[in-house]
C-alpha cells in the first residue's frame, strides 16, 4: 500500500513512483516511511497544506 491518510495532517499521503524507487535503492520500508510522517519533526508545510516535509534524526 503506497497510499494511506495520515492520523497527524488528516490528508491522504501518496507516495510516487519515484519516492518507491528510492526506497527500495536505499532499503527504506514503508513502516518507516509512514513512522517518519506521523512522528517526524515538521520542518516545512507550504501555505496549502499540501506539501510537508519532515525529519527525523536516524541512528544506525
């Protein structure tokens, strides 16, 4: 499932084609991907909403 609506922006995330690929290229799951969005430090949300990024400190 490469689409699903976050509890946190209550909006539907959609990943792309490109975003899957990259995961994949650097093992990233999806779990992760989704633990970033919901739990992740905002650091930027454009005026409509509809773009945020966000981060997180990643220790391996």
């Amino acid at each position: 499932m490469d689409t699903w609506k976050s509890g946190r922006f209550g909006k539907r995330v959609h990943l792309t084609y490109h975003a899957l690929r990259r995961m994949e290229e650097r093992r990233i799951s999806l779990a992760t991907v989704q633990d970033l969005i919901e739990n992740g430090d905002l650091i930027h949300k454009d005026k409509k909403g509809t773009q945020v990024v966000v981060n997180t400190k990643v220790i391996e």
